[in-house]
C-alpha cells in the first residue's frame, strides 16, 4: 500500500499530465532513493522510497523541461543550475497547492543539508527559481496570480 503522502502527490502529477509509473526499480538510482525518469516517466518504487516529497523534486525537473525534452528525459536530469532552482521552485508551489507542509518537500536529510535555508527563504518570499519559473510562463512574479500560484505546471 502506498504512503498516503505519496499517493496524494502521485494523483497531482498525473493530474497536470506527467507520466508516472510504479513499479520496483533494479539497480541504484542517481541521487534520491526509490527514484528515477525512463524516457520522460517518472518511476517510483515504494520499497525504495525514503521521503514522499522527494517525488515532487524529480517531476519539478521533468516539469520545467521543454515538451521534447521531457519527453526525451533519461536518468539524472538535473545537471543544469537553473533548471535545478527552477525545479526546486516549482516542487514549492506544488507542495502548497496539494496542501503539504513544504517540509515534506524539504525535510531535514534533503538539498545537502541546505533545506532550513529554503525553507526559511520561502517564508520570507524569496523565491528560489522564480526567475527561471517566470521565463518558461510557468507563472508570473506579480499580479492577480503570482508564485506560488502557477499558470501552468508544465513548461509549455
């Protein structure tokens, strides 16, 4: 049976369109246990998932790709700086939006020990990727509906 928290946040990334699938995964993943993008699908493997929220990380990566990009994503992703913010951003709003503490997201054995600092720089409305988020037309800065709020959940 899977982790209500997990399940919550694999029935939203179905829901905004990402390809998700459950099943066990042979071998190591790159960097977040239970883990890992084959061809543009998140997979998750419960036996090997440690924290729920981690799940919301890997779809910001595949989120804030471009649709060929995405659909093309294979193993570990996040290589690009800003693309890294951007998705960490991203699993921010998305974690508001479905109703979770944003420390499921950034719980104390994630970001290599940086996840207090995030979560201290969101309370205080520094935004961490809005920049990159804004640029894609994921969302706006200011406005009727500005971050956390997005237009969009996928990079169009």
């Amino acid at each position: 049976m899977l982790d209500p928290t997990a399940a919550r946040i694999l029935t939203f990334l179905r829901e905004i369109g990402l390809t998700v699938h459950e099943r066990p995964i042979p071998g190591p993943t790159f960097l977040l246990p239970g883990i890992t993008i084959e061809h543009g699908a998140l997979i998750v493997d419960e036996a090997l998932l440690l924290y729920p929220g981690d799940i919301l990380h890997e779809a910001g990566h595949l989120a804030v790709l471009t649709p060929d990009a995405r659909q093309n994503a294979d193993g570990d992703i996040g290589g690009d700086g800003g693309l890294e913010m951007a998705a960490i951003g991203w699993s921010y709003a998305a974690a508001l939006h479905i109703g979770l503490e944003p420390s499921v997201v950034f719980h104390a054995d994630g970001y290599k020990g940086g996840s207090r600092s995030l979560l201290e720089n969101f309370a205080a409305g520094s935004y961490l990727g809005l920049p990159v988020l804004v640029w894609a037309g994921m969302t706006a800065a200011t406005g009727a509906r500005p971050f956390p709020l997005m237009t969009r959940w996928l990079r169009a």
